[in-house]
C-alpha cells in the first residue's frame, strides 16, 4: 500500500515537471505571437522545438511507463477518484506518445511545416493541384498514425479522438443529419425574407483606444480577473498563457467596425474563464486541465452567443454602445442592435459565418474529411466535391479555390478530426444555456442588469471546476440531464431567426 502511495507520488511529480514546462511553452507562443520582433522567429522555433523534445522525451519515459502500469493494474479502488483520473490520463497519453514510431511522428512533422508553406503559396496562386500532393501524403501518414494507435477503429475516428475526446462516427452522423434537415430550409427561408436587418446602422468610424477600454470593460464585467490575466493584440485572436493564475488573451481592431474585435474579446474571454475556473486544488495535474475543444469552445460560444447576441444584452449595452461610439450608435435602438448583431447570410469563409449558416461550413469538411479516409473520395476531385456541397448546403457557389477548399490553415499541418469541434462547441453551448434557464428562469433579467456573477458561478461550480474527472458525454448528460441533441440547437435556432426574420 505504502509503495502504490509513493509511485502514485512519483507519477504526480513528473506529471507536474510535464505540465510546467508546458506552462513555458504556452508563455512563448504567446510571445510569439503578441510581441516577439519578427527577426526572433527561427530563433524561436529551434527553442520550441528543443523544449517540446524534452517534453517528449520526459513523457516517454519507460520508468514513468513502469509506474502507470503498476498504477493501472492496482486499480480503481485503490485511489481517490481523482488520483485514478490522473492514473488513467498518463496511461492514455503514455499509450499515444510512445505508440507511434519515431520515424513517423518525424515525417508528420517534417510534412506539416512544409505542408504550411506550400499551401500559402497554393492558396496565394490560387492552385489546388500544388496541394493536392501534401494533402494525399497527409491522409497516408494520418492513417498510419491510426493503425499505430488503435487497428481496430476507422482510421478517421481515432484522429477525431486527438481533437474531440469520445466523439464517434456513430454519434456524429445523425447530430450532423438533423442539423442540415433542419439548418439548409431555414437558411434558404432567411435568404428569401423581405424582412432583414440593415446592418449599415454600425458603418462608422471606431477609434482604438475606444474599442480597447469597451472591450476591456465588458470582459471585466463578465468577470475576467486581470489580476491573473492580460489583453493584448495578436493577428489571429486567441486565448493562452501559461498556468489558471496567467490567463492571456488576444483580439486585433479595425478602425471601421468595432463589433468584430467586440465579440473576439467576449469569445476569448469565454475561454479565459474557462482556463481561470479550472480546479487549482487539484494542482497541475492532468484531471484540472480543460476537458476537450469542444466544450472549450462551448463557454466562448457560450459567452458570445447565447449571451452576448441576445435581445437583454443589446439592452444592457446600448447605452453605454452610445456612450463609447455617439454617432452612429445614438440613433441605434437596442432592437435594431440586436437585429444588426444577428445578421444571417451564407458566405464563402467559414471564419466569418453566423451562427446559422457556421455548422453547415463545418458539416462539409466533416463529410470530405470521413471520406478522405474511408477511400469514397478522392482527393484530386475535391475543388469539384467542395463546391457542389456549398451550392447543396448553403447555396452558393465560390469564384476560386482560393475562397473554397483552400481557405482553411488546418488541412496543410494534418489536423483531420479538428473542425467537428467547433459546431460541438456550439451544440454544447445552446444546450447548457437552456438547462442554466431551468434552473435560474431569470437569466435574461440578470444579462439585461449587466449581473454576471450568477451564470458565472453557474459555469464554473457545473463546467469549469469539474475539470477532466468526468467524460464529455457523463459531463453533458450531468449539467443538461439528457445527452447531446441536435433538437435544442435547432429549436433555439429556428425560434430566434423567425422572430429576426419574421418567417411564418
Ligand atoms: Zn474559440
């Protein structure tokens, strides 16, 4: 007994070494991105490169492999729940790192960072044959990669797994269907209403400084603590740092529309309560870690959308819109607000989609990527492929590559299995807001008075606190008391764009 305590201790000290060194990492990725003058960049990748070497190198231990197998073998009743959470965390990620032949995960990454270049140059030409080559070698590696750690699952589901802990085919196929049943009528239905929103009421001028104090207002008053936090610029915004107590994130301002770089604050700052509410009694040890993207992704959406593009937070922030912005805003009514902050229309770029039109974007290369996979598609027909579910799915179809099956970074560094996430993140998100309404009916009163402590605490005593003691589905199935549907999403869907859009 005495002995399983102490490797039990043992195991916990590595994970910790691991997980400080990854603190290092997350700090100068951000630096990285945020303030490191550009001639520091391939100085920069030599130092990630070394340091995620060590990190490996650590995590492939076969003494720490000695230790979680002993561990493992002892079982469950043995620890606490939390200890056996950690047990099983390092055995899954000591199975993934050291499953894989070296050479591969060296040819992977070899592939992705030329994979990168040619891509740009691709996307730039506007050429898909240039690409078609890395993108055939990738599914090859991918698949092989698979084989390594699991023969007997599709290739496709355990590169899934990588992004979305849990998710399956199985439970992917029918979500996606009734989305697209449900979202290409309704989508079809906004485009052909004669009652849509005028957007032109938010054309102005929005000076910086402005935009950065409204932003840095309305993320504290969600409740992001600065005290362990900053907000700086980045090109593409997003949410990192090294530890819970050192939350950072990112937004980029454009002169002519304050909304954008607005609803990136909220979306990160989604994220950084997330990363602040994590569990810090449980030290740094895998079971506080977030739990998957997609429910990562759900408390930005959570944040953004649910809260921050409804009716009672137009309400709550109007005034102060006005205050910060006069012309335009002091002619907007906080209806005509809400109504212009929910503009939906189909458009080429996933990045700049709505919340209708976004899963469709998303089903798509789900579609494309399961049937890389499985061999039913072939890569050289893709631009073909990708342009008849556009005009299928959203009705329309993209003047190049360029603004279709190249427009994603993700596919050039292998990351298959990624995207389902993000429309997860949006399920999640809706239906967590509809069990938060059940349980505290006064939620839009609470918005409308600019009163967040409630939801918040609500998210981090179901969400945020829980950390990874529970899977995503015993985690959804716990907070919402039914597991995920597509039915509340596309009920809240259709409810809202009907009222927006006045359909029958
Ligand atoms: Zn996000």
């Amino acid at each position: 007994m005495d002995d399983l305590k102490q490797d039990y201790q043992q195991l916990a000290d590595h994970l910790e070494e691991v997980s400080h060194l990854s603190g290092v990492m997350g700090v100068l990725h951000w630096d990285q991105e945020v303030i490191m003058p550009s001639g520091g960049g391939g100085a920069r990748a030599h130092q990630l490169a070394t340091l995620s070497g060590v990190i490996h190198e650590k995590s492939t231990d076969t003494k720490v492999g000695e230790t979680i197998r002993k561990l493992a073998h002892a079982g469950s009743p043995q620890f606490s729940e939390v200890e056996w959470r950690n047990i099983q965390e390092a055995q899954r990620d000591f199975e993934r790192e050291t499953k894989v032949p070296k050479s591969l995960v060296q040819e992977i990454a070899e592939l992705s960072s030329r994979g990168h270049e040619v891509w740009v140059k691709a996307r730039q030409e506007n050429s898909f044959k240039d690409f078609a080559p890395v993108l055939s070698k990738f599914i090859d590696l991918k698949k092989q990669y698979a084989h390594h750690i699991d023969p007997n699952t599709p290739e496709y589901e355990v590169n899934l797994d990588d992004f979305e802990r849990g998710a399956t085919i199985e439970q992917l196929d029918p979500l996606f269907e009734g989305l697209k049943a449900e979202l290409i009528p309704l989508i079809k239905q906004i485009a052909e209403s004669d009652h849509k929103p005028d957007g032109s009421i938010l054309e102005g001028k929005f000076p910086i400084e402005k935009q950065e104090a409204l932003g840095k207002q309305i993320s504290t008053d969600m409740g992001f603590c600065f005290d362990q936090g900053r907000m700086d610029v980045a090109v593409h915004p997003f949410c990192g740092g090294g530890h819970p107590t050192d939350v950072r994130i990112t937004t980029r301002y454009r002169d002519d529309d304050f909304i954008e770089s607005l609803y990136a604050v909220i979306h990160e700052t989604g994220h950084g309560l997330y990363e602040q509410g994590r569990p810090k009694e449980w030290g740094n040890l895998p079971v506080a870690e977030s739990l998957t993207m997609g429910i990562h992704e759900s408390q930005s959406l959570f944040w953004e959308r649910m809260i921050a593009q409804s009716k009672s937070f137009a309400r709550r922030y109007q005034p102060l819109f006005s205050e910060t912005f006069p012309n335009p805003l002091k002619r907007v009514s906080a209806d005509a607000l809400f109504r212009a902050i929910n503009i939906s229309k189909p458009s080429f770029i996933r990045v700049e989609a709505d919340e209708v039109t976004y899963p469709l974007h998303v089903i798509l290369r789900y579609e494309i990527e399961k049937g890389l996979f499985d061999g039913s598609m072939a890569v050289d027909d893709l631009p073909e492929i990708w342009n008849g579910k556009m005009k299928k799915y959203l009705g329309i179809c993209p003047p190049s590559d360029a603004k279709g099956v190249l427009q994603d970074v993700h596919w050039s560094s292998g990351l298959f299995g990624y995207f389902p996430s993000y429309t997860l993140g949006a399920m999640y998100a809706c239906q967590f807001f509809q069990a938060l309404k059940l349980q505290i009916p006064n939620v839009e009163e609470l918005v409308e008075r600019g009163d967040f402590a409630t939801i918040r605490a609500w998210l981090r005593d179901n969400i945020h606190s829980k950390g990874r003691l529970y899977s995503t589905s015993e985690l959804v199935q716990q907070v919402t008391g039914q597991p995920l549907s597509a039915d509340v999403f596309i009920r809240y869907l259709n409810e809202k764009y009907s009222e927006i859009y006045q359909l029958n």
